[in-house]
C-alpha cells in the first residue's frame, strides 16, 4: 500500500476521483511540471478544436493539486482551489481559448505560492518579490497581479518593511549604511529617508556606533595604538557612521590616550 492510499484526503466538491491504475500513476508523475516553473498547458483536444474533461485525479506526490485530463489526455495540473474557482467538472466542454485562460489562472496561483514561501522566510519589500518572480521566468502581467493581491492583503507593506529593517539593522548601523541597503531592497528615497529620520536621532546614532566600536574593540580596547584607532574608525564608517559620530566615539574608548588632536583628522576620509 502505498503513501496515497494509507492517507487518502477527501477531495472537494466538484472535484471526482478517476480510476487510477499503475501505468496511470507513472503517466500522472511524469507529467507533473516543475514545482519552480509556470505551467505550459496542452492544446485541448489535440488540436481538435474544442474537447471534452474525462478525469480529473489527486496527484499522488502533492496534496491540494489535481490532473487534469481532456479526452483521455493529461492537459495540466491545476491547485484544486483553481478547478474549485473556475468550476471545472468532468464533462465539460474546454476549447483552446478556455485552456489558455484556465493555464493563465494557475499560473497566477503557482506565483502567488511562490511569493508566499518568500514571505514564510522573513519580510520582503516589494521589489524583492518581484525580483525573485522574475527571475523565476513570470512575465510582468502575472507578477503585477501578485503584488497588487498581496499588497490588498497586507502581505507586503514597504513602510512596515523599512520600520523593520531598520530595527533589527540599526542597532550597530549608521544612517548611511541603512539607506544604502533599503535603497538595494527596493525601497523609495523618500520613504527611506523619513524612516531613519524617525527612528534615529543623533543620540541613537551614537549609540549605535558605540555599541558596534565596543563589540568590536572592547569597552577598554587593549591596542591603543594608533593603528588600532584607525582600524576601528574605518570599520565604524564602513557601518555608516560619519565622522561626527565616529569621533566623539574614538575619543571614548580611547580616553586618556596621548594623541594631538589634528593627528585624529587623519582618521577622516
């Protein structure tokens, strides 16, 4: 007995289970697209013209998706919710134009899976999404669709996006690190530029920095060369900081230090 047959789901209304026999699972298998790939849907009939559904069967290695056979001959593979919103039942009469809408709808469905298991990861802007769904080989239509329902839903949202990013980035960030990298996220200028404006003053930017030159360094860095200052301010503005901030820093943790104050301006770049 196979995995099929030892937890066999209830199949939803509309939706009949055909004979399955061996050849018809090897059939079945074989004919399954790509989990990473649209759809490329047969024409109905054979190019017949208009054709017939005569099963419609669970595939056997992925729950919530169906077969579909037009004519005794595997057409696609559809989420079941697709055949459920479409109403397809066997018997039904599909010519060339209605499988082309029929692929069409899972496609969008495959894309929206696609853009859901990103999000299971961790949030994405919106660019990241239709970056990724590009890649994926969706044409432009299909992705504009996708991100318009989930924007609807509230799945993706670049302000909550960048409030977060910003956040969990910040803590050993400066301001200019964090623009860049939003800027790379695909996050507008302007909105980039508001949320670090209200998520960081200029005691949180020092803060910051400190926090970042002490995980670095040392609450009482043992090289107190001046090597090691220059090291250290060139990894504090390699996070961002400017030299407004990484100074008063340097001049922290490395209080006491015998140094002029113009040999510290070499640090500046």
């Amino acid at each position: 007995m196979d995995n099929q047959e030892r937890d066999d789901p209830a199949l939803p209304p509309g939706i009949i289970r055909a004979r399955n026999t061996s050849a018809d699972n090897k059939r079945e298998d074989a004919s399954l697209p790509p989990s990473d790939t649209a759809p490329e849907p047969r024409s109905a009939g054979a190019g017949r013209g208009t054709g017939r559904i005569t099963a419609i069967e669970p595939q056997a290695r992925r729950q919530g998706r169906v077969n579909i056979f037009i004519d005794g001959k595997f057409a696609l593979g559809l989420f079941e919710e697709v055949v459920l919103a479409l109403g397809l039942h066997v018997g039904q009469q599909i010519s060339p134009e209605r499988l082309t809408e029929i692929g069409q709808a899972e496609t969008l469905r495959r894309a929206k899976e696609d853009a859901f298991r990103l999000l299971s990861f961790r949030g994405r802007s919106e660019k990241e999404i239709e970056d990724r769904l590009r890649r994926k080989g969706y044409e432009d239509a299909i992705i504009t669709a996708v991100i318009a329902s989930l924007r609807g839903h509230g799945y993706v949202d670049d302000t909550q996006f960048a409030q977060s990013w910003v956040a969990a980035r910040g803590r050993t960030r400066g301001r200019r690190a964090l623009a860049h990298e939003l800027r790379q996220k695909g996050i507008a200028g302007d909105l980039a530029a508001e949320t670090l404006q209200e998520a960081r003053d200029d005691a949180g930017e020092l803060a910051a920095a400190r926090a970042a030159a002490v995980k670095k360094a040392g609450e009482q860095p043992a090289d107190r060369s001046r090597e090691a200052q220059a090291r250290l301010a060139a990894f504090l503005q390699r996070r961002g900081f400017g030299w407004d901030v990484v100074r008063p820093v340097l001049a922290e943790l490395y209080a006491g230090t015998t140094e002029e104050d113009e040999d510290a301006q070499e640090f500046e770049t």
